[in-house]
C-alpha cells in the first residue's frame, strides 16, 4: 500500500493518550506481541513540522534513524527532502538501486563493499563517502588501485564538536579534521590523488543537536545545556563558515551538510550549510521530548503482552529490554506510556526476557493485556522487529518489513 504523507494531519491525537493508545491497540489487537507500530498521522505530522522549522533549507534522511526502506522512499517524495545519509557503505550500495543521491556519514573499511562501489558506474555516482585522513584513502587504494576502478565521490567530515572554555571537549569524537586550516590541507592531498573526487563537507554538531535545553525534573542541567547550545553554535557557525569557504577554493563542493533532528533551527540559520541531516524526528523516539523548541509526536511505538502476574499487584511482559545505546543512563530505557501509571522493578528494569511491573495500573492488568512502549531512540527499534504495523484512524492499514524484515542487519 501507498504511504501518504503529502499533507500534515488536521488533528493531533496523540495529546489525547487514552484515545491514541487505545485506538493503536484496537488496530492491532490481532497481531502477535512484540508489535512495532507506526501512526501515520503522527509520522505525517513529525515529516511537515521537520520542514516548518528547517525553513526551507533541504533535509537529508538520516536512515539509521529510520531503517524503513519504504518509509525513506516515501519521504523522499515530499518536497525539501533530498537524498540521504546512510550509515554504512554497504547499506548505501543497497538503497543505491532506488535513491540517487547518497551521502555515507562514516569511512567506510568495508573491502567488499568499497570493491562492489569501485566496479559499479552507477553506485559510484550515487554514493560519496566519508573521509578524515589520509588513511581512509590508502585504504581504498589497498582494496582496488585507482587506475582499475571507478573514481570514488567522497566529502570532508569537519569536527563540529566544541572545545569549551573549562568544560573542554563538548560533543562527539569523530572527525580529527577540526579547524580551517586542517580542511584546506586535507582537500589539497584529495584533490591532487587520482581516484577520488572532493564533492562535500559534513560535520554532525551532536552537543547541539543531540542534547536536549528542556530536559524534564532537570532545571540545573537544562540551563547548562541552554549555555552549551548557544555558544556552541556561534562557535560553529564562525569556524565551520571559514572551513567551509577556504575548502571552496579547493575544490568546487556540490553540498555542505550539518545539523540533526535537534538543531534544525540553527543549523538551517548558517549559510555555509546547504543540507540538514535528520531522521529521529520522524518517529519521535522519547529521547526527543526534552527540547523546548519543538515536541515530536510519538509516531513509533512498541507493545508487550502481560504473561504473568507474580502478585496480585503486578504484571509481567514477556520482553522488554529494547535498551538504547550510549551512556548507561535510566533515560536509556524503553519509556512505559499506556497504560499510565505503570513502572519498572528498580531490581530487574527492562529485562531480555521479562519486564515486571509495579504502580497503580498494574493490579488491573490481565494474562494477554498490551503494554505500550517507546524506545528512546528512533532507528534502533527497527533492529528489534521484522516489521511495522501501520495505523491511521485506529485501523491497520498495512504492514511493511524493517531492514531487519528485508534480511538486512548492517550495524
């Protein structure tokens, strides 16, 4: 079936959790627990509000937070969606037969997947990959020698992490390439090296994008973040401008991509940006709601059944322990939305195969009953299931394979 997400919905039903959840759990009374969901009315609405605050400014699909290859063509339909940003090379090649333009956000040590590129004119053209060093390119060269293979697109990763006066080092460890001048020295060596082709710059400001200014229960933090956030983006936006425009004297860059799902609005604001990459924001993982400029609708879920009761006052789900990666923090866990009133065991959390329950709801819940829950990131719940149950007006309408349904498992 045909996903349509032209339009944004006319209503939001998921401010009404009884009424969402219930219809989501009416939808998919018959399929068997675990059930993955998708609400089309909520991921259409996470798609539109994602162009309302890019303001124009394209967007780049970042698949691994979405790892639905039918949901990723879809969105590329909508206008201001272009291109992707995969996460691996292998996955790329793979998309390659249906996307035309993709970036690769991480180098890719791949050998059979970088042989697969270097032989193929069509996925050569498509897909550029990701470089920082001068290694990554002797890597390539190990694997298939310039004269014998297709020249290979690649994109400069420049370091948008934030050295803080006191706090240091603020964001992820990617890219070694972190001022100006170390760009304009990486793309002098790129472009005087046969085999490759400097056609972008990227740079993933994660101490923006991903720490989010409104963290619930948390004011101290919240106002460190609010300071971080805004600092760091006119720290950023002034080097990766100067980067940005000496690296053009180089080479002739077809793209300049930066951002993620919590930044838009800043990210869309610099000039030497020309795409944003995002995904989370489409299915709206729990770890998007502590930001004060944007709420995404939970428009992914998943639901557990009840097995047993060890009490009278408590329930068990089979499964569970779906736990997001990063720093093990309780903000990792999968967040229990319907029934409300319900908690995990502090001794036992969410396990691998059991999940007790505590709290009001509880006692009421019954052998066979659904339990709904929201994984705190978006993507990795598509490494969980087979399958997405899609729902719109509390029916289910279609179900389509996850990369994981497609025998598909890159990371």
């Amino acid at each position: 079936m045909q996903i349509d997400l032209s339009k944004p919905p006319l209503a939001k039903p998921w401010l009404m959790p009884e009424r969402y959840w219930s219809g989501m759990t009416a939808a998919t009374a018959d399929l068997d627990a675990p059930v993955a969901a998708l609400n089309l009315d909520a991921l259409r609405y996470n798609a539109h509000d994602m162009l309302r605050r890019a303001d124009g400014k394209p967007i780049r699909i970042a698949t691994k937070s979405l790892r639905v290859r039918s949901v990723i063509e879809t969105l590329l339909e909508l206008p201001s969606y272009e291109g992707v940003l995969a996460f691996t090379l292998a996955e790329a090649l793979w998309l390659s037969d249906t996307v035309e333009d993709i970036v690769v956000g991480y180098p890719a040590a791949e050998r059979h997947a970088i042989e697969q590129l270097s032989r193929s004119p069509q996925a050569a053209g498509n897909i550029t990959i990701m470089v920082d060093s001068i290694d990554q390119l002797d890597f390539i060269d190990s694997v298939v020698p310039p004269k014998t293979r297709e020249t290979i697109r690649v994109a400069i990763e420049l370091d948008s992490s934030w050295d803080a006066p006191v706090l240091g080092h603020l964001g992820v460890w990617r890219s070694p390439i972190h001022t100006p001048e170390q760009a304009v020295s990486l793309a002098l060596r790129i472009v005087s090296r046969p085999g490759f082709d400097l056609v972008g710059m990227m740079g993933y400001e994660a101490q923006i994008a991903g720490r989010g200014d409104d963290p619930a229960g948390r004011p101290v933090e919240a106002g460190l973040n609010r300071w971080m956030r805004k600092h760091s983006i006119a720290e950023l936006a002034e080097r990766r401008g100067a980067a940005v425009a000496a690296v053009r004297h180089v080479a002739d860059l077809e793209f300049v991509n930066g951002g993620g799902t919590g930044s838009l609005e800043s990210t869309s604001a610099d000039t030497a940006v020309t795409d944003i990459a995002a995904g989370s924001g489409f299915f709206g993982g729990h770890l998007f709601d502590n930001y004060s400029e944007f709420s995404p609708a939970p428009a992914a879920a998943f639901a557990l059944s009840v097995v047993r009761k060890p009490t009278a006052e408590m329930a068990t789900l089979l499964g569970g322990g779906w736990i997001a990666s990063g720093p093990p923090h309780a903000d990792r866990l999968p967040q229990l939305v319907w029934p409300q009133g319900l908690a995990m065991v502090p001794r036992e959390m969410a396990g691998e195969v059991q999940t007790p329950l505590t709290g009001a709801a509880a006692a009421s819940l019954h052998v066979g009953d659904r339990v709904w829950l929201r994984h705190t990131k978006s993507g990795e719940l598509s490494e969980r299931v087979n399958e997405f149950a899609l729902v719109q007006d509390d029916k289910l309408i279609d179900i389509v394979p996850s990369y994981r349904g497609e025998g598909k498992a890159f990371l």
